[in-house]
C-alpha cells in the first residue's frame, strides 16, 4: 500500500506556518481539521487517539509493511500508521495535559464563561420602553422638522439690503395665493386667526402680519416710516414658524399632553426659543459660521439677523453655542432627547405640578444617559451627558437675552407690527424667562 500524500511540513511548527485562508484538513487522515492538537492540525478523532496513544503508552504493529496510507475511513485499520503519521507531521506528547491539568483548565474556562456572564449583564443596555421611547421622539422630531424648508417661500420673502426698493413697496405683500391652510403648514398672513397659545393643546394656529396697509399706516391713517429693520419681517415668521413646530414635538413626548394645559403653555412659552436654538443646530454650517436653510435666499448669516433687530453683542455667544453643539458631534436620537430634556424643565415659570414634570423628565434624562453609555461609543461619549447639560445652562442665558431683545422690539409700534401675534405671546413681558 501506498502512503498517504500529505506534506507534514505545513503543519510543522504551528500557528506560524499554517496558511489560515486555506482549507483546514487534518494532517493524519484528511478529515476536516478542528484545529491545532499537540502542535499540529488534527481532525478530533485523531487528536483523541494520540491522546490515549501516549497516556497507555501503547505499542502497536503494523499488519502490513509499515507505510500504510491513512485516510478518513481507515484510519482504524493501522494504528501503529496511523500513530507514526501523528508523530511524522509533529504531534508531541509533551503537549498533552495531565488529568489535574485538564480539570484547573475546565475550572479555568468555566469561570471565565462565568465571568463575563456577570459582566454582560451588567453592561447597561436600553430596556424595550426606552427603545419605544426614543422611537417616538425621533418620529416627532421627523415629523416636525422639513429639513427642505419648503415652507419658507410662505413666509414674508427676506430683504437684505435696506434701502432696497423691493422692501420700501411692499416686501411684507401677502402670498395668499400661496398660504397654507392645514395645521401642519404655516400661514404667514392670517388676520382673522385670533388663536393663539392659550388654544393649546386642542387647535394651535398662528396669526401673523397684518396686510401692507395695517402695517405702513397708523390708526390715523398717516404712513408709517418703513422700519430700517429689514430682516424682520421675515424672521418674525420664521420664528412663528418655528414655534408652531415645536409645539407639534412637544404634543409627540410622552406625558406631556397628561400635564394640565396651564403647565403645557407655561412649558412652551419659557422654552420655545431654546428648543428653536437647538433644532437650527441641524442647518448650522461650521464653514462659514451661518444657517443654511435650501437656497441662498435662506442662508442667514450674522448681518442678517442684526437687520431683525439683535444685537451683534448677543449673536455672537449664540454663534459660540452653536459651533460648539454642533461639535459634539449628537446622534440624532441623543439631540431629540436633549430637546425633550430642556422642553421638560420643572423649574420653568408658571409650572404648577413640578413633580409631574420632574418625573417625565427623570426617565428622559436617564434615558439618555443610557443611550450614550450603550451606543456612543469612545471617545466622543466621555463626559458627554455632562457637555449637554452644560449646554441646557447655555441656552437659559441666551434665552433671558433674546427675549429681552424681542420685548424691545414689541415696545416700538413700527417693529411691533412686524412680529407675528404668536411672538408677541411668547416674549411678551408676561413671560417671565
């Protein structure tokens, strides 16, 4: 008989040269290999026969001329081959462990498996009602936030230049043909909607300018001086529009539309502007510092914002938030969870069941501190939770200065008349930031 041709010397001295993207064939009889036995690669039932082989010390005879082939079906009919093939591609009695030997190796490997059993179970994972949880306030942020600003053509169109000859004869013209009649879209110019934030939660509207006539003429009748401020108009709008959104994420987060409606209004009014700070982090460029909303009509820079009245002295710390939020570097469903957080503060003025809120906060505040634990990986999750906290005490104080900025302009009737009643509502001097 012929012997088998197989080369021993790929299995001669382990792990090193042994080709791992080639097919795994054990050395002695061609069956598949499990892996390295005793320093060669073996199938099991080789590996157990040179095992009890060298543990009997057992002696056999070949029946024939010593040099029988040992392939997967006969490998039981020469043992004294089949042992001299073991031997032959490098199997080592040295390397067989003694019976204490393979028992602390059992104890060794049970007590691993042991071990990160415990620690599986330790490591934080999110539980079904936090999955469900995040699922929704992903959907209402979805479903509240266009990010191809389509509406926007409804709003009054946006005037940079101040002299421009398009705003001193009519930028604030009414698109009626173009307004947008359904809850979920914006009507800029709606002056028989008397509703307001006091209609929540049932049926929010806005109402916004007034027709050209009511806005340039005084209750006199005398013209009014067109307002150097030519921005705002149409960022009155938007932030009318943007307002009626976050009234639509906030009816999405569960348990807040189980709050009485006093401590619903008192919730949005106190921290709508900060919740519209935190979604414009989403059109926020890094580039060129601006918010890119569609096409270059509704790209607002800085002198954009000034020409609607705000200070320089004041953007430029909202700048300053916004780089560094955007920095971060938030999943979307951490930056949800955030805007819910903020949304959620029992501290807010006018709140009167603080526990309530305090409660509905809690689980959404572990939530996503559980989230960014399991899912945040390193190193952008190292004292995350911590930075967006931070970034909640941030917008408190732009919040008291933006509204402070808004309240002045409310107070003069050329810029009053710009504003939309629903900001009006939300920055009056009745809310107290």
């Amino acid at each position: 008989m012929e012997p088998m041709a197989v080369s021993s010397s790929a299995y001669q001295s382990g792990d090193e040269e042994f080709d791992r993207n080639g097919p795994r064939i054990c050395g002695v009889c061609g069956d598949k290999a499990t892996g390295f036995h005793f320093n060669a690669m073996t199938c099991e039932g080789c590996k157990g026969f040179f095992r009890r082989s060298m543990k009997k010390k057992a002696t056999f005879t070949c029946p024939f001329n010593g040099n029988c082939a040992i392939t997967k079906d006969n490998r039981r009919h020469c043992q004294a081959c089949r042992l001299k093939r073991c031997q032959d591609i490098g199997m080592m009695k040295e390397f067989i462990l003694t019976d204490e030997e393979v028992q602390r190796k059992k104890e060794l490997i049970l007590k691993r498996k042991e071990e990160e059993a415990i620690k599986e179970a330790k490591k934080p994972r999110l539980s079904d009602e936090q999955e469900n949880l995040i699922a929704l306030l992903v959907d209402a942020h979805r479903k509240t936030y266009d990010d191809s600003y389509a509406d926007f053509i409804h709003f009054r169109p946006p005037v940079r230049m101040e002299d421009s000859s398009e705003y001193s004869s009519g930028s604030c013209s009414i698109h009626s043909s173009q307004s947008l009649s359904s809850e979920e879209h914006f009507d800029p110019c709606n002056p028989s909607s008397s509703e307001s934030l006091s209609t929540f939660p049932d049926n929010l509207r806005m109402s916004s300018c007034s027709t050209d006539a009511e806005m340039l003429e005084d209750p006199n009748g005398k013209p009014e001086e067109a307002s150097p401020l030519t921005m705002l108009p149409h960022l009155a709008d938007l932030v009318s529009y943007s307002i009626q959104k976050v009234v639509g994420f906030a009816k999405g987060i569960p348990g807040f539309r189980e709050l009485s409606s006093d401590d619903q209004i008192a919730l949005l009014k106190s921290s709508a502007i900060e919740i519209i700070m935190l979604r414009s982090n989403q059109s926020f460029m890094l580039d060129d510092m601006s918010w890119s909303c569609g096409n270059e009509d509704f790209k607002y820079k800085l002198q954009d914002v000034t020409k609607a009245g705000h200070s320089l002295q004041l953007l430029e710390p909202l700048v300053k938030f916004q780089i560094g939020l955007k920095k971060l570097n938030l999943h979307e469903e951490e930056h949800v969870l955030l805007m819910a957080v903020c949304l959620l503060s029992p501290d807010r003025a006018g709140v009167q069941e603080r526990a309530q809120v305090e409660a509905i906060q809690d689980q959404l505040s572990e939530t996503l501190q559980t989230y960014i634990r399991v899912k945040h990986v390193q190193p952008g999750s190292r004292l995350l939770y911590a930075k967006m906290i931070q970034k909640l005490a941030d917008l408190r104080s732009l919040n008291n200065e933006h509204s402070k900025e808004y309240q002045l302009l409310a107070l003069q009737p050329s810029h009053c008349l710009q504003l939309t009643p629903l900001v009006l509502e939300v920055f009056g001097n009745e809310a107290d930031h």
